[in-house]
C-alpha cells in the first residue's frame, strides 16, 4: 500500500519540487536585476544648459579730422516699429521670446523713438531678455536656456537694436567715414552624459544701407558630457567711403540665440524596466501553477 501511495504521489512531489526551484530561480533573476538597475546612481540626471550674452556702446561716426563735412542726423522709422521718424531721434528696438517642448511661447517686442526699449519674457526651462538705450546708443541680448534632470526642449532668441539715417553735409564728393564700438558678453554650454545638444551664439552687426560695416558673429555647440565657455571683448573698427549729400539708413544689431535639449533620466529607466520584469515573473508562474492543477487533476 505505501508503495502504491509512493507512486501515485511521486509525480505530484517531483512537479512541487520543480516548481518551487523554478519559482526560487525567477525571484533570485528579478532580485538580481532590480539590485543592478538600482545601482545606478541616484545623482545621473539629464542635464543641459546654453546662455548667451552681448552688450554694444560707444558707437562712434566720425569724419576725418580737418575734414569741412558734418553728419546730419534723419531719424528713422523701421518697418513694423512705432517710431515716428522724427529727426534727429534714434529709433529703439528690444525683442525677446523663449519658448519650450511644452508649447509655451512668449514672443515680446517694444520699440520707442528717442528712448529707451526694453522687452523680457520666461518660460518653463528658458528667459530671455533685450534693452536699447538711445542715450548712451548702447544695448544688451541674453538668453538662457536650462533644463536640470527631465525631458525637455528649450529655444531663446532676443535683439537690442538701434536705428537712424543720415547724411554728410558741406562738401562734394565722397568722404572716408570711421565707424567703431565696442562689446562684450559670453556664450557658454554644457550637457551631462545624457543631454543630447546644447548651442549658443552671440551676434553684432552694424548694417549701412543694408550691408555690413562692422560685424561678429560666436556660434558653439557641443553634445553629451561635454562643456565650452567662451567670453569674448574688443572694439571694431572699419572705414567705408560715402558720398555727400545722400541719405544713409543705419540699423544696428545685437543678437542672442541659445538652444538646449535632452534625453530621459535613468530613474524612469529603472522602474519602467523592474516593473516589466515584475510582472514576467508573474505571468511565468502564473502559468506554471495552472500546469501543476492539471497535472493533480489527473492523478
């Protein structure tokens, strides 16, 4: 009888037995796996930032020296501004917009004549910000973009600008015409391991009647675990022969362009990965278990 009962409840205990060994098996993988994923660092974020900042002053327009001519100055009246045109007041401009993944966008542009201009805006992950000072003729662009540990896309763009017209009076002819300023500011980007691109750029031109006297132009860029700094400072100069008695548009530029973007952080990466893993080792039992109640309901 005990033989009998041994056989008959053999094939039951060598099924538990498997079953338990395959069940310890599957906990230890996923116990392993959980451990590994979790082992990676708390601190590994995906970061990415880019900023960039450039101010003009000391526009300078001078003729020769001992030279009879003098500069008469127009005013001016851009396309799209509200400036009247009324000489000899500068026109001023400020524009700033930054915007984001997230579809916030905030576009914001004053213009004034014979004073100040000033325009700034922010978003989730970006600012941006631009001054025109008619004063002083000086101006400043900047914009930053930063996203610290999540998915995201952030863009900035912004100009101080100045405008005017002229023309050289007392004399025939044409005439050497000295143009100068100076500026400063700095571009910088940087990403950790997981940001995908981080650009900034830095930007000055002098136009006269649609072409450039003085310019500069700093663009970078770099991708993951990666970083540049870039300052930059100096005075340019250039010297363009003009006729007398004819009128020049003068529009003068400052831009600041930024860009940032990455990728997910390794946290999400992680439980996305335990909780498939989870609910594999669910499935597989629950199927072994249904198998071990058919094979008791055979004997």
């Amino acid at each position: 009888m005990s033989g009998n009962n041994e056989s008959s409840h053999g094939p039951f205990r060598c099924a538990s037995w498997s079953q338990r060994r395959e069940g310890l098996s599957i906990a230890s993988t996923l116990l392993l796996c959980a451990g590994l994923l979790l082992g990676i660092p708390d601190g590994a974020y995906a970061d990415s930032i880019a900023s960039s900042t450039i101010s003009f002053s000391n526009i300078q327009i001078t003729l020769p020296t001992g030279n009879p001519g003098s500069i008469v100055w127009q005013g001016a009246a851009p396309p799209g501004t509200s400036c009247t045109g009324v000489a000899p007041a500068w026109c001023s401009q400020a524009y700033a917009e930054p915007q984001n993944g997230l579809g916030e966008d905030i576009p914001v542009f004053t213009s004034n004549t014979g004073a100040a201009s000033t325009a700034s805006a922010t978003v989730t992950f970006a600012n941006a910000s631009g001054t025109a000072d008619v004063s002083s003729l000086s101006g400043t662009a900047s914009g930053n973009a930063s996203i610290l540990g999540t998915t995201a896309q952030a863009i900035t763009s912004s100009t101080s600008s100045l405008s005017n017209s002229f023309e050289i009076t007392g004399g025939t002819g044409s005439v050497d015409v000295a143009f100068s300023t100076d500026f400063n500011g700095q571009v910088q980007v940087a990403n950790d391991q997981n940001g995908v691109q981080a650009t900034a750029e830095a930007i000055f031109n002098l136009n006269l009647d649609g072409s450039p006297v003085l310019s500069f132009d700093s663009p970078i860029s770099v991708g993951s675990s990666a970083s540049l700094v870039s300052p930059f400072g100096q005075t340019l100069t250039n010297t363009v022969p003009l006729n007398f008695d004819t009128s020049y548009p003068l529009f003068i530029q400052a831009d600041a362009e930024t860009s940032a973007y990455n990728v997910p952080e390794y946290p999400s990466v992680v439980l996305l990965t335990i909780g498939l893993l989870a609910m594999a080792a669910y499935a597989y039992a629950a199927e072994r278990r249904s198998a071990l109640r058919s094979a008791q309901g055979k004997l």
